[in-house]
C-alpha cells in the first residue's frame, strides 16, 4: 500500500487511492483537457470501471499510486489529481511516474509540488537511481516544464508509441531525471519554483535545507502519462 507523504509547504498530500476518490478519478481522466494529450484515455468511464483498476493496480508490486489532495485554509481536503510511479524495478532502481491535474486547478503550482514530493520520496527513501517520464510529443507545455523547470534529459522520440481511441497513433517524448541529477540541481530548481509563490510562510531556508528528513503524515502543466 502507498504510504501518505505531505509536501514541503504542507499544502498537498499525497494518499493512498480511495474509495472515496473514485468519482473525482473518473473526472479527471474524461475531461477534454486531459485528453487532448491523453487520447488513448476513454472519453467515458465508470466509477465501478475506475473501483476495478484501482484494486488490481494495488495488486500490482511494480504500481505506486497516489491521490494528490490539497489542503485548503480551513484544513479540509480537495481532491486535485493523481500521481505516481509504474514499471518499478527495485533490481535496476527505476521507474517510470505520471501525474494527472484537475484541469481547474492548473496554474497553482500543484504540479511541480506533487511531483518534487513524488521525486524526493522515489529518490531519497527509495533509493531509486533513475525516473522517466513519457508526454506526447505535441504537449509542449508539459515538454517544456520537464526540460526547463526539471531539467530531465530528453532521452527519445518515439514514432507513433501511443494508441489513440479512435485508432490514430501519438509520437511520444521520453524524459529521465537521475539521482545525481536530482541532488545537485534539480531537487531545488523545483523548490524554487513552487517556493517562491507557495511556501505558506516558510522560512525560504527550509527549502534549501537538504538535511531536512522527509516529511510523511501520521494519520501550468498537464498530460504526462500515468496509465
């Protein structure tokens, strides 16, 4: 089962799928926006379609799935999207992770947080060595944050990789983040960007600290693949 881990600012959660999301999933992966860069994702799913995948994903040894929540001033919860890793292979140390956002919820900084939070737990308690992304090849938006904002390296250019629903074919952009890579640069170019808008009062040192052990709880970008 996915653990719970909380954000820098504390303004995201990362959980464990619920039951209780299951309605917001099926939102999330209908919404035209989602699918402009996600044409193989249906047009219409159901909550029960949504109840099935989730169960036999968390079967799935090599699936990390998560629950993007974000908390709001009155402390209460808001589901925001889903994130996570797939394709794990704790022999290689990789993996492959996704994000999906709730398309009125672009433009806050979710994304690079959710994923820094993802990142920093795959990298620093997972020990993993290296993380890929795919995006379609015409999502420039999310090509660009991964090769300005992460500094992934570009690693290939696939012809045709992706399925569509309606028989067409996608080519795809795949991207890698490495450890070294995360260390020395990219775990705080992302704390800067989320940072400077959002760290809710923070002291901007806490950001820059990387001896901070990682917190877990107690209790404009979209379109990266997370099948």
């Amino acid at each position: 089962m996915s653990p719970e881990l909380i954000s820098l600012t504390g303004r995201l959660k990362l959980k464990p799928p619920s039951p209780a999301d299951d309605a917001a999933v099926v939102r999330v992966r209908t919404h035209p926006t989602t699918r402009k860069y996600l044409q193989f994702l249906p047009e219409h799913l159901t909550i029960d379609a949504v109840r099935q995948r989730r169960e036999a994903r968390a079967r799935d040894a090599t699936i990390i799935d998560f629950h993007i929540h974000l908390v709001t001033e009155g402390e209460t919860e808001i589901f925001a999207g889903t994130t996570g890793c797939f394709l794990l292979n704790e022999e290689f140390r990789s993996c492959e992770a996704g994000i999906l956002i709730v398309p009125e919820l672009f433009g806050k900084a979710i994304a690079t947080e959710a994923l820094h939070t993802l990142l920093r737990w795959l990298f620093e308690e997972k020990k993993l060595n290296r993380v890929t992304f795919e995006t379609a090849s015409d999502n420039h938006p999310m090509c660009r944050w991964l090769e300005v904002t992460a500094g992934a390296r570009l690693e290939a250019q696939r012809r045709e990789c992706w399925r569509n629903m309606d028989g067409s074919y996608s080519d795809v952009r795949g991207y890698s983040i490495l450890e070294r890579e995360w260390s020395q640069g990219v775990k705080i170019a992302l704390e800067d960007k989320f940072g400077t808008k959002y760290k809710a009062g923070i002291d901007n040192a806490l950001f820059r600290d990387a001896q901070i052990p990682f917190k877990r709880s107690t209790g404009l970008i979209h379109g990266l693949d997370s099948r």
